[in-house]
C-alpha cells in the first residue's frame, strides 16, 4: 500500500471510495459532502487550506483517505477555545481520517496516521484535533486515536455526545 498526496487524476478512484462507505462509516464520517462537486473541487487543490491524502492497493484502488485543514475549521474556533490549550493556526492542523469498510481494523488507517504525522513533523505541527470531534460511542475509533497519542479534551453535543481530542507533537 502506497501513501500520496489526492491528485486529479483520482476523481473516479475517489467518488468510488466515498460510494462505497456503509452507511454506519459514513454515520461517522462527513467532514464535507461527497458529491461530485466535491470531488473534483478536491482532487483539483481548490480547497486551498485543505491538503487530501489517499492509500492505494496494489490494483490502484483507495482504501484509505484523510482530509487535513491547516489551522481550524471557524465554526470550531468557540468550542475550542474554552479548552486549556493555545489555538495556533500556523502551526495546528484539524483531521479526518477515514478507511474503506472492507480494510478497517487492518492497521491501514495506523499507517496512514503514522505517514501523516512524519509529514505533519516536517511541516513543524505542534498540534493535531479531530475535524468534527469523535462520535463517543465510536469506540474503535476513540481507541485507535488514544493508542496514536490524542488526549481527550472534553465533549460536546452534536446529534449525540462527541469527544475533541488532541495529539501534540
Ligand atoms: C477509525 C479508523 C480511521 C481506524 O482505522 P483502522 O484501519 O480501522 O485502524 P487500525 O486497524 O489501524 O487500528 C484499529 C484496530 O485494529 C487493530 N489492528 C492494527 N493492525 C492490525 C492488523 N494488522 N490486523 C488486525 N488488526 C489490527 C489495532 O490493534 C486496533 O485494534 P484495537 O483498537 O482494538 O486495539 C477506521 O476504522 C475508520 O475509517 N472508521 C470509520 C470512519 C471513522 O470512524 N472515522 C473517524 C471519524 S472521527
């Protein structure tokens, strides 16, 4: 399995990848739609504070995918803020990390993290949140990121209750 940056030529590979998510993935995951438009805005760069990484197979197939935004999303910023933590938008990065049902509890999406984070490293991060937090009762996803090193910071309600976690670098 290979890591790389989402390019334009993984329009199709990428609308497949979305289209294929359970309903229960994507019950967990929708930090932006997964329309067309979407999609070729992505694979495109026209998200220009966002960076798309993607893990192939080796039939050139997605089986994993993470959306970074430098900085925080705005509409995050006030909840946020009421944790004991510096908000720094050169530095910071918010996450969403997804793997294709078929490929979950393989150790894809702990390679995919663990590529991220020598990227975000180079990058100079000093920290990394969960984009939309992490459903509380998504306990495979909660365990997954407290064995990668996030802390939880504290919860909030969003069509039930969510956790906001924190890795530091
Ligand atoms: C959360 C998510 C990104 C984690 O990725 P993953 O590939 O399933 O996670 P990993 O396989 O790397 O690790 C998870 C579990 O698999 C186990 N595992 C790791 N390598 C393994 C391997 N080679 N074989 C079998 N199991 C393995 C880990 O020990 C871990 O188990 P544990 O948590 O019970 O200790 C993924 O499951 C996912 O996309 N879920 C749906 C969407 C979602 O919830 N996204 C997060 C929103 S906040």
């Amino acid at each position: 399995m290979t890591l790389r940056p989402l390019n334009s030529s993984d329009e199709n590979r990428l609308f497949d990848f979305f289209h294929h998510l359970s309903p229960l993935t994507k019950s967990r995951y929708g930090p932006h739609p997964f329309d067309w438009e979407t999609i070729l805005a992505l694979c495109r760069g026209e998200y220009k504070d966002y960076k798309c990484f993607v893990m192939l197979d080796d039939k050139n197939v997605i089986v994993a995918y993470s959306v970074i935004k430098k900085g925080y999303l705005d509409f995050e910023v006030p909840r946020l803020s009421k944790y004991n933590i510096s908000l720094n938008f050169e530095h910071d990065y918010t996450l969403a990390p997804s793997v294709a049902d078929a490929h979950q509890s393989k150790g894809v999406g702990s390679m995919m993290l663990k590529a991220i984070f020598k990227e975000l490293s180079k990058a100079q991060a000093q920290k990394v949140i969960l984009w939309g937090g992490v459903q509380e009762s998504n306990e495979p996803a909660v365990r997954f990121y407290l064995k990668h090193g996030f802390k939880k910071l504290g919860c909030f309600e969003k069509q039930g209750k969510n956790l906001d976690m924190v890795k530091e670098f």
